[in-house]
C-alpha cells in the first residue's frame, strides 16, 4: 500500500543533461583536444618540410 508522505515524486523536475558549469567544461576540453590536434599536425608538417629541404639541398 502506497501512502502520500507530501513528497512530490512523480511531478518533481527530472534533470537531464549537464549543468551550464559542466557543460562549458566540456566545451573546453573539446577547444584543448582540438588545439593538441593542430599543434601535433604543425608539427608533422614542419618535419616533412625539413625532410623535404634536407634532400633538395642533398640532390644539389
């Protein structure tokens, strides 16, 4: 038997998804992810240009 103790459970908010602070937080790791991404890309393309001009200046 159910009895009604005045809590109002089955019309209380439910909370789906994350609180403003957690989401912004998740935007920020996506901003960090995105910008080690760029970072470690620079990096490979400035070790193929090095690669590229160490064998131009080899064939000379």
């Amino acid at each position: 038997m159910l009895t009604d103790n005045g809590e109002d459970r089955q019309n209380r908010p439910i909370k789906y998804g994350l609180t403003a602070a957690e989401n912004q937080r998740r935007l920020e790791l996506y901003e960090q992810e995105a910008m080690e991404r760029i970072r470690a890309a620079d990096a490979q393309d400035a070790l193929l240009l090095q690669i590229g001009l160490a064998l131009a200046q080899r064939e000379r």
